[in-house]
C-alpha cells in the first residue's frame, strides 16, 4: 500500500552534493527528506580516497565559509595534508588531503544520523508534477511530496558498469541504478547525455612491495580544511609513485580489443583530464611511462588504491599487467577498476540558482549536472539547498559571480557554457583567481554562511577579528618607516625612508624577517599580510578588472525577453540566446558563439527599450 508523506525539502541522493544540500535546508529551518538507495553507503568515495587538490580545495574552503561540512569531516578523517603548488604563488596553493575511506563514510553518517533531519533508503522511480511545478517524487513503494526537490544522483541514473566483456546496471559498484528516473526526466522534456568515468583497482596491503618507490611524505606542520577545526594534529601516512613499463603496456596494447572503450561499447564521453590507462596509451603512444599512484585507504587499512591506471579492461588482464609495474609484482586485488556510463542533464537547462527552467521548484546538483569530482558536487550542493529554501520562503535567490568565488566560476560555466564531458574545476578557469585564493575564503564567504544560520556567530566573529587584524598589521607596515640602521640589520640594499609594507614586496625579504617592527602575530594572518604585500599591484589591477566589467554584470535581462525583436541579430544568436535565457548582459557575453558585437546591439535595444516600453524595463 502507497503512504504519502509531506516535506519542505526532498534531497535524492546521499553522495556529497546530496549531504550538503540536506544539511542546508535543514539548517534554514526546513522539514528536509534525504532519500538515499543504500544509508549504509553515504558519503561514500567511490574513486579515490582524497578531497582538495588544485582548482578542488579553493572549493572545499568556499563550501566550508558557507557552513558546509565536507571540509570540517576531511579534517578528522585525514591521514596525509600536503599544500601543492608552493612552489608557485599564492593564487594557486591548493590543499590536498588524503582521507580514511572507511572512517569518512561513518563520521558522515554519524554527522547525518544524528542531524535530525528524516531519511528514507529507497530509489527514485518518477518525478510528481502539477502543472509546471514539481510537488514530490514517487518510489515503488512510497509517495513524497514537498515544496522544493533537490536531485543529486551522481552517477545512478541509468548507470552501467563495464568490466572487460562483462556489462551490468550498477549506480556504483555494488548498488542498483536509478534507471526509471532517466525516463521520468525524458518525458517531463530535459534534454540527457551521456558521460562516462572510472575508477582504478584497489590492491592488498600486504601484496605491495613500497620499497624501491618514490615516497610522497605529507607536510610536518598541514594546514587544514574548516574553520570548525580546532585541535589539529592528524595522522602522517606516506603515500607513494611507482610507474607503468613497457611491459606494461605491451600487455594493454594486446588486450584493447577486450576494452569496451575500444570496442565502442561505451558510446558516453569520457574524463579529459583524468583518462583510463587504455586512453593514455592510445593517445601518447610515444610515452614510455606513466605515473601509478600507490595510495593508503585507511589508517587501518589492508588496501591501496591506485591512482593513475583506471581502466576497464577484464580483471585477469587488470593483474596481468599490475604484475609488471614496480613494486606491483605479486599484487591481489580486492576491487577491479571498472568504468562505469551514466545520464546527465545538460546544464544549459538550469538558472544560475540550480532551478530548472523546465519546472519549478526542481534544483539538481553534482554529477546529474555534468560535472566530476566529490568538490564539485559538494558546492553544487549547498547552493542547490541554500537555493531551495529561499524559494521556498520567497527570498531572493543566492548566486556567487565569477569576481567573488570559485563555486560563481564553476555554476556559471555550467549554466551558460554548458558542457559535453564530465567538467572539472582548475585554477586556470578562474579569471580572478588571485583574489579568490584559499586562504581568504571565509572573508569571501562567511557573511553569507552567517546570514543562512549556516555559520555559527562564534565563526563569524573569530573571522572578523582575523580581518581587522589583518588590515592593522597592514596600517602599521604602511605608515612605519625604517632608518638606516634598520636596513643594515635586515641585510638589504634600500634606501632609508622605505615603509614596511614597501620593503616587504622585495622577493627576499619575508615576513619573518620585519616581525620585530610588528610583534607576534598568527601564522594565518602572517601568511595573508604578506601575500597582499607582495602581490599588492596586481591585486589592485584585479579589482580594477572587475569593476570595469561590473557594468555588465549588474545589467539584468528580462527572463521573458524576446530575442526575435532585435533585427540585428543573427538567427544563430538569438537561438542562442533565447536557449540559454541569460540573466544579466555579462552572462550573455559568456554563451559560447556569442560575439562582442552581438552584446553592443544587444545593450543598445535594451536602453532604448526600456526607455521607450513601459513592458519592457530592467529586471530588478
């Protein structure tokens, strides 16, 4: 017998997208449902077992200012903290964490169940509408209905698993797909592709030989993720690199005819930047090795994971060629690499703020948008449950521009570039990538956090005090000038009369080296006086960029707005246009095909639009 029960917010999904919407809303002060096909299995890493990296962790950190959780869990489950990019300046220094698989998917789900929020382990079969309103979903059993959905199905919807010649419906390896539901969007009139990704095979402990490898020790004193983190002193595991041989490939080359991908039996796209070891070799033929990964899963753990050789070739060729990887010889596998083929819903079929613009009320987030990685899916997640309260509650709809967070950058590609294989965030997507650095996230972001009653007022206040610090140090290194005596003690070639804020642009000069002028100050306060010195000039021509291209950011375009009036157009320009219905004259300049031209005549009809046609005026 079918039971219907009612909520404010319905979340489909217990993956990372899934977790932070449902926490969100639940946060706001919203009666919230996470539907999940297996409670055992949420939060779980289906890939490998780390958050951050680069483009990653400028997510984890903006997710964390707006009172997320991902990071804050990373931090008690990390086993290996290493900032990359040091090398480098501070616009791209990305952390990155290795986690405890096991251990991470049982603080979530303690986190979950003692959230008070309802739960129910089931799979979504069919989206109930009402008109152009979505008002719940269906399972084989059940009905829920709500006032806001929000769909995270990561890789479930109508998902395939190949092994070799061995194909079954999987969402993951080892869950059922949510096969119906790819129908229930088909017939309400989204527009699905089809992506595919993989994963590598997990080995015994035991079975590897990590001597003769190189060795990735973590950092002596790592940073970490939350502003929730308090006491911070994680585990120091090793992680380590081996490589692929010629023996190695040998053995691939000579089974790609058992690859499905070879074969053409996955017709989906594939991951560009994180490819299988089929595709390297078939795409750098010349190249005589490739990195393998060899990664802790656990504290505890007797498994590795091994990044590097995701493939989906049969698992005897799988340990067939692992057996001529160094260090590799005499490995078991516990879990066989698979690539797995799924459906997505074009993004182009979504408003900035996640809603589709098919049918109200309905937000998707994570990889049902198109994207890959456990961040990506996290920020899409608190934006999409942020978003579904506000609507709910008739408050004005959050959205981050590209000029103010990482997760602005990546929703914004989304919506209006759209995309045809599984998207990744990098820093090279971000125009403004040194204002939006890691370390300032919570100066960003935490405002916002707060305002949800995401943010504890504790935080925000901690935060604040940080700033303030941060801009007086700042003052006091303007306005303190050194003598000669004082240069001759910091063994520099200046001039007398310099500041210090002058002094400490000078490449050999650190910060360290001026703390006698300042007094004690923390490390995190430290290290932000010192970035905004050094890179003072180019932050300032940063601001300076966006302020000029303000203009067109703050120019809203009617929602209804009928491209067809302006002649001027080129018919493929208003197709464009009136596809992907962009808010604001900056997002029209984005769309893909769209040229500066078409923006000048676009700005011009609606000036004199708005003056001339009561019906036709400036969105508010």
């Amino acid at each position: 017998m079918t039971s219907i029960s009612m909520y404010d917010v319905i979340v489909v999904g217990g993956g990372h997208a899934g977790i932070e919407a449902a926490f969100a809303a639940h946060r706001m002060g919203c009666n919230t449902l996470l539907i999940t096909s297996t409670i055992e299995r949420i939060g779980e890493l289906p890939c490998n077992p780390a958050i951050g990296g680069i483009g990653k962790s400028q997510l984890v950190f903006e997710i964390d200012a707006l009172g997320g959780i991902q990071g804050w869990i990373t931090d008690r489950c990390g086993i290996h903290f290493k900032m990359l990019n040091k090398s480098k300046g501070p616009a791209v220094w990305s952390l990155r964490a290795q986690v405890d698989r096991k251990r991470y998917m049982e603080s979530i789900k303690d986190v979950v169940l003692k959230s008070g929020f309802s739960l129910a382990e089931e799979l979504i079969t069919d989206i109930i509408t009402e008109g152009k309103r979505v008002i719940g979903v269906r399972t084989k059993k059940n009905e829920y209905l709500s006032k806001a959905t929000v769909l995270t199905t990561g890789t479930f919807l109508s998902g395939i698993i190949h092994i070799g010649t061995k194909r079954f419906p999987a969402g993951r390896y080892g869950e059922p797909p949510a096969s119906g539901l790819s129908d229930s969007l088909k017939k309400l009139g989204f527009t699905l592709g089809r992506l595919k990704t993989g994963t590598s095979a997990r080995v015994k402990r035991e079975s590897v030989d990590i001597e003769g490898m190189i060795v990735q020790k973590p950092d002596e004193h790592p940073a970490h993720f939350s502003h929730r983190t308090e006491k911070f002193d994680p585990p120091r595991l090793s992680c380590y690199i081996t490589h692929t041989t010629e023996a190695t490939h040998k053995i691939i080359y000579e089974n790609l005819e058992m690859s499905p991908w070879i074969k053409g039996k996955i017709k989906a796209t594939g991951v560009r930047y994180c490819p299988s070891i089929e595709d390297k070799l078939v795409k750098f033929p010349d190249k005589k090795s490739h990195h393998v990964f060899v990664e802790p899963d656990g504290l505890e753990s007797d498994i590795f994971y091994l990044g590097g050789v995701s493939t989906s070739l049969p698992e005897e060729i799988q340990l067939d060629f692992l057996h001529t990887i160094p260090g590799l010889d005499k490995a078991e596998i516990t879990q066989p690499g698979y690539a797995i083929e799924y459906d997505f819903v074009l993004p182009t079929q979504l408003y900035p703020t996640l809603e589709t613009k098919h049918l109200e009320n309905l937000f998707l987030a994570g990889q049902i948008n198109g994207t890959s990685g456990y961040e990506e899916a996290a920020a899409q997640g608190i934006m999409a449950g942020i978003n579904a309260v506000l609507k709910l509650k008739d408050k004005a709809p959050f959205t981050l521009p590209r000029s103010s967070a990482y997760i602005g950058v990546l929703i914004d590609d989304l919506v209006t570039k759209g995309t045809k294989e599984p998207y990744r965030m990098f820093t090279s997507r971000v125009e403004h990538r040194l204002l939006l650095r890691q370390d300032n996230a919570d100066e960003r972001l935490m405002e916002y956090g707060r305002s949800f009653n995401l943010v504890e007022e504790k935080a925000y206040k901690a935060m604040e005090a940080k700033k303030e610090t941060v801009h007086q140090v700042i003052e006091r290194l303007k306005s303190t000038y050194i003598g000669e005596k004082d240069i001759v003690g910091l063994g520099i070639d200046a001039e007398p009369g310099l500041s210090l804020f002058t002094i400490l642009k000078r490449p050999e000069v650190n910060i360290e080296n001026i703390c006698q002028f300042i007094g004690d100050i923390s490390d995190r306060v430290a290290e932000e006086v010192q970035i905004l010195a050094k890179y003072d000039g180019y932050i300032k021509k940063e601001e300076e960029k966006i302020k000029r291209y303000r203009e067109l950011e703050d120019w809203k375009i009617p929602e209804d707005f009928d491209y067809g009036m302006v002649r001027s157009l080129s018919n493929e320009t208003k197709d464009k246009l009136s596809s992907i219905r962009p808010l604001t004259l900056g997002q029209a300049s984005r769309i893909p095909g769209i040229r500066p031209n078409d923006i000048i005549l676009l700005s011009i009809w609606l000036k004199r639009c708005r003056a001339r046609l009561p019906d036709c005026r400036q969105a508010s």
